[in-house]
C-alpha cells in the first residue's frame, strides 16, 4: 500500500498516522530481529493503536480490509513477541 487510506481525517493527518504505523511496524521487526522482544512487543503494539485508530474512523470497506489486514498481522507479531 503505497498511500493512506482515505478516512474522515484530513488527508495529511491520515497519511501521517498512516505511515507512523507502518514506521512502527518496521522497527518492531528489527527489534524482534535483535532478539530485543520487550521493544519489539512496545512497537508493535503502538502500530495495533495507530491503525485501530485509523480503522475507527475509515469508511471505505476496501481501506477497512487493508488496516485489518495490517493489524492482524501486527498483532500475530505481538503474540509471538510477548
């Protein structure tokens, strides 16, 4: 996905919440590389935040499916982390 999903926010406040998950999510999986899970769980977990927020305000089903996805995956990260 190369682009926020477009949601009752202002387009700028979702791309940035957007990309501050995906930025999250990233580190997180370096973490979890590192063998640093405590960082890893932290980071993941703020990721899971930011895109339930965005969910919460979504309104196109396609831009729901794609944060689900996202988060779902995030939160199977979290399950093995912790």
């Amino acid at each position: 996905m190369d682009s926020a999903p477009q949601i009752g926010l202002s387009g700028e406040c979702a791309e940035l919440i957007f990309k501050r998950a995906m930025s999250a999510g990233r580190a997180a999986a370096a973490a979890e590389l590192e063998q640093v899970y405590g960082k890893s769980a932290r980071l993941y977990l703020k990721g899971v935040l930011l895109l339930e927020f965005l969910l919460d305000s979504a309104h196109d089903e396609t831009d729901k499916t794609v944060l689900n996805q996202y988060k779902s995956l995030f939160e199977q990260r979290l399950f093995v982390t912790e």
